[in-house]
C-alpha cells in the first residue's frame, strides 16, 4: 500500500463511532496494528471490549465525565488535561511507528468544544500524519482545516432517531 489516508465521519447522525469501529474490525482482520481513541466518553461500550479482544488498543478516560456544557470551568480544565494526555499517549504510539489505523473518535468534538490544552498538537498529526497511516475522525460539527485535511469525508445527516421519542439509547445498538 503506497499511502494510507485520512477519514472524516461527521454530523448529527448516528453512525460515526459505528463506521469508525467497522473498519477498525476489518483492519484487524487484515492484520494492521490498530488504536482507537475515545475522547469525551467515559461509558464503556460494546465495541470497546471486541476491538480489544481482536487486538486493538482502545485509549479512554477512565474517570466518569458529565457532557461538556454541564461541567464547570474546573471541571472543564481538568477534562482538558484527561484528553490531551490521551491524545499525546496515541501520538507517542504514531512516532513510534506502532499503529496502522489510528480511530480519533469525538476529536472534532474536542476542537469544536475547546476540551484540549493544546489543539496545534492535533492539527500537526492530522495535518502531517506519516505515510503509513490510516488516520480516521469523528465529528459533530468539524472545523474546516479537518474537512480540507480528509480524504474521505462523509456527513452523517438525521432524519429520524428513535431518541426523538423518548425511546433512551439501547445496548448493542447506540453503546
């Protein structure tokens, strides 16, 4: 494979993490060394447990996070400092030359959010990712230099959602 490229899933649809994690699963298969990151998310959900049973190493937080507009500006301070340690512990893997597919799920929420420290340390991986790599991102609402920077880029639009119904996100579906 000559380069690898970069993927942009974005929206208010459902289906973001659901493509991101598919082809996490199907370059597992092919044998590619494969990170996911988790950003603002703290429940753990079904494809987490499977991609690591697969081989996958899944970077998360640990500690329980309220949604970003309920937390406070400590809070918000502390979260900040949760991601970027996650988001430095994947490049340090990418330097290393230890991944092949590297999942950046919510990281367009993280710049549309302003939930990291340093957001050039970001946009320098994407921007300057190596060669090799398969670089794929989530987003509700992505900053532009995302789109320019993604080969692939596809907007998940909602149209309908069973949320919309009060019917609450369901396991093994929506987590």
């Amino acid at each position: 494979m000559k380069e690898r490229l970069t993927h942009l899933y974005f929206g208010n649809g459902k289906g973001k993490t659901t493509a991101s994690m598919g082809l996490a699963l199907r370059a597992l298969g092919n044998g590619w060394r494969v990170v996911v990151v988790q950003f603002l998310k703290s429940h753990p959900s079904g494809e987490v447990a499977g991609l690591e049973k697969l081989g996958a190493k899944v970077i998360r937080s640990t500690e329980t996070m309220k949604f970003v507009f309920k937390m406070t500006e400590e809070e918000k301070q502390a979260a900040r400092a949760v991601q970027q340690k996650m988001l430095n512990e994947a490049i340090r893997l990418v330097n290393e030359g230890q991944v092949d597919l590297l999942v950046l799920d919510e990281a367009g929420s993280l710049c549309q959010l302003d939930m990291l420290e340093d957001m050039g340390a970001l946009r320098q991986l994407v921007e300057h990712k190596p060669a090799g790599l398969e670089l794929v991102i989530t987003a509700h609402e992505p900053a532009q230099w995302l789109v320019d920077a993604a080969d692939y880029c596809t907007e998940m639009r909602c149209h309908r959602h069973p949320f919309d119904r009060g019917i609450p996100g369901r396991k093994g579906v929506e987590f």
